[in-house]
C-alpha cells in the first residue's frame, strides 16, 4: 500500500500518464513487488541476453509493452477501489474504462 501512496504522490508531481509512473518505478523511485512474465518472453530475454540473438528485440519489447500496460491498468483499478475520496475514486474509474475502452453507454 505504501508503493500505491508513492505512485499516487508521483502522479500529482507531474506524471501525465500511468506508463510515465510505471517507467519512474521501474528506473528505481520506488520499492518495486515481483511482477510475472510469461514463460515465452522469459525465454526471449535468456536467448537475447545469452545467445546474442538480437532479432528478439521487437518481440521483447512489445512483450514488456503489454506487461506495463497491464500494470497500468492494475494500478488504475487499485486507486478506484482505494481512493481516499469519492472524488479521486470518480475520477481513477473514468480513467480506467476509457483505458480499457468501454463505451459511455455501458458505464454506470
């Protein structure tokens, strides 16, 4: 909880988006939880790092790519359910669903 109170305070002091903060966490702002990868990319980043097969990089990219996407999207669901105010809360789940891609009509 204290890593969300960080990355709330880092958003007010000029982050515009959730993957500007996701890239101040991971260049080492904040005390950073394990995170998940898929086996695949796993075996992209050995092949890449220890076989010097540099064609991998795309493929690892947009891997990691839609990893941070997800945490992203995470984080946005995290602050709507743990936002002190009714305001903030508002605000965190209109972000998400128009991340997420959810038309006005289907929103409550």
């Amino acid at each position: 909880m204290q890593s969300m109170y960080k990355l709330r305070r880092l958003r007010l002091q000029g982050c515009k988006t959730y993957r500007q903060c996701i890239v101040a966490v991971l260049e080492g702002e904040f005390t950073m939880k394990q995170i998940q990868i898929s086996e695949e990319l796993f075996i992209k980043l050995i092949q890449y790092h220890f076989l010097d097969k540099h064609q991998l990089q795309v493929e690892i990219e947009e891997g990691l790519n839609k990893k941070i996407d997800s945490i992203s999207m995470r984080l946005l669901y995290s602050q709507y359910k743990t936002a002190p105010t009714e305001e903030e809360k508002e605000k965190a789940r209109k972000e998400y669903l128009d991340r997420r891609g959810v038309p006005g009509s289907f929103r409550w």
